[in-house]
C-alpha cells in the first residue's frame, strides 16, 4: 500500500479489519526542532476505529516523535493534524487518548490498585468508583489477586501489565504505546503480545498505535505496519497484515507469518 493519502481510506471507509471511522489524520506533517533537526518531513496517515499499526523504523526516524504529537505532548511545525475530530491537545482534554510507555513509570511507594487508579484520582472520581475500575482493568490484564502488592513486588513483565491497566483504567479511543515490551525477555514478550491482543479484540472500537523495533512483534500484532525511514522520517510505505484474529502460536510458525515478515523486512532495507 503506498503511504499517500489518496490510498489510505478516509473517514466513514473501512480502514482495516474491522476499522471505520477516522481517529488520527496527518496530512504532509512535518516537525523541525529549535536546533534546526527536521525530525519527521510530509508524513500522511489516516487510521480509523478500531485498528492495530504497528510503527517500525530505525532509531531516531521520528517514530516516538509522531507519537508525542498525536497525543499533543509537542507540536507540529507544517501540515494539518486531526485526532478525535479536533486538535491533539484539545483531544488530550477528553480523556480518551492513554499512553504507554517502555518504561513503567509506577510510583514504588503506591500499592497496584493505587498506581493504576491514578488517572481517575487526579479527575476526582468517587473512590467507590475508582476501586471497581481498577478491578476490572487488573483482571484484565492478569493481575486481580494483586491489589495491595507493591510494584518492587513484581517481575519486569508484571509491572508492564500494570502500565497496561492504568492505560486502559480510562476506556481510551486511542492507545499509544512507544515500545512497551522492548525490554522484556522473548517468553514474557509474546505472552504479553498475545493478552494486548486478547483486549484488543474484546474492544474493537478502541484503537492501538504501537511502537517497535521488532518485526516479528509487527507481523503478529498488527493489522498494518507503518515502515519508516532513516531521519528525516517520512513513511516508506505501509504494508497491510490481512490475517484474521485471533492469531495463535500457530500464526507465529505459519508461511504465512514468514511472508509478512520478509515484507516487513525487505522495505526497511530501501
């Protein structure tokens, strides 16, 4: 699929599987930092409801640039940029854009239910409230039976699950995640691959933009792959993944899988 806009579907068209509806909308972005560095240059990208890309790119192509600016964290210096049908700081005012990040970030003196209720403590909603959310997002993320422990408690893996709830403890459109699992032994990697998916799926209106570095990890999750170039990050291209969900070990050994893989693969190397 080329990355200019006119192959991208637009607003109200299927954007992916199971997609409709335009969340992220980036016409000719550019972004030039105070010290002359020209981070990302004419990057055009539609994503609609309910999809899952994945970012893929070498180091310093703008990859976590371009996601600092959906989520109005910094701005854009050329281009037109729409998230949620409006600006992106307007959008972080709605509540409906979470962050995930490779680092967990947790508070160590706060015990789970506490870390992952935050962003509803700092909105001022009712403790009763805050304690059933939170309830739900550790169950759903694997960790019920730890309300009280403490992130030191915990394994590498466990604490990025946490990350995960508090990210979801909001019910967020759109789920930015800038490597979350890059640090993480390949067992605990694909497990947690496969729970994202799990919730994923269970919330298909909800939509997922995911960094990485890893193409394996692209041709697994996503429903389309985003592939980058060096500095200054344009889009190479965007390569569609069409194998239905869910995916298993199974997808993970199939040609199929191999395929998408090599795809992924070759256009980074142009």
């Amino acid at each position: 699929m080329s990355s200019s806009l006119a192959a991208i579907p637009s607003a109200g068209e299927e954007a992916g599987s199971g997609a409709s509806g335009l969340l992220v909308g980036m016409e000719q972005i550019g972004k030039i930092y105070p010290n002359g560095t020209v981070a990302v240059q004419n990057v055009n990208l539609r994503v609609g409801e309910g999809e899952f890309l994945c970012f893929v790119g070498p180091s310093g192509c703008g990859k976590s640039t371009i996601f600092n600016m959906i989520a109005g964290l910094t701005g854009h210096t050329s281009g037109r940029l729409s998230v949620l049908g409006t600006t992106p700081k307007e959008a972080r005012k709605m509540n409906e854009i979470a962050f995930v990040f490779q680092e967990h970030t947790l508070l160590p003196w706060s015990k789970l239910i506490d870390n992952v209720t935050m962003p509803l403590t700092l909105r001022g909603v009712p403790k009763k409230e805050r304690i059933r959310e939170g309830e739900r997002v550790l169950e759903l993320v694997g960790l019920k039976d730890y309300l009280k422990v403490l992130p030191r408690q915990l394994s590498g893996g466990m604490k990025m699950r946490v990350s995960i709830a508090r990210a979801l403890i909001s019910r967020p459109k759109l789920l930015l995640m800038d490597e979350p699992f890059g640090a993480l032994d390949e067992i605990t990697r694909q497990s947690l691959q496969d729970e994202l998916l799990n919730i994923w799926r269970q919330d298909r209106k909800m939509t997922v933009l995911f960094i990485t570095h890893n193409v394996f990890e692209a041709a697994f999750l996503s429903t389309r792959v985003v592939v980058m170039t060096p500095r200054p990050g344009k889009i190479a291209d965007i390569l569609e993944i069409p194998t239905p969900f869910p995916r298993s070990d199974d997808y993970r050994s199939s040609p199929e899988f191999g395929r998408h893989v090599h795809a992924v693969s070759e256009t980074l190397k142009h």
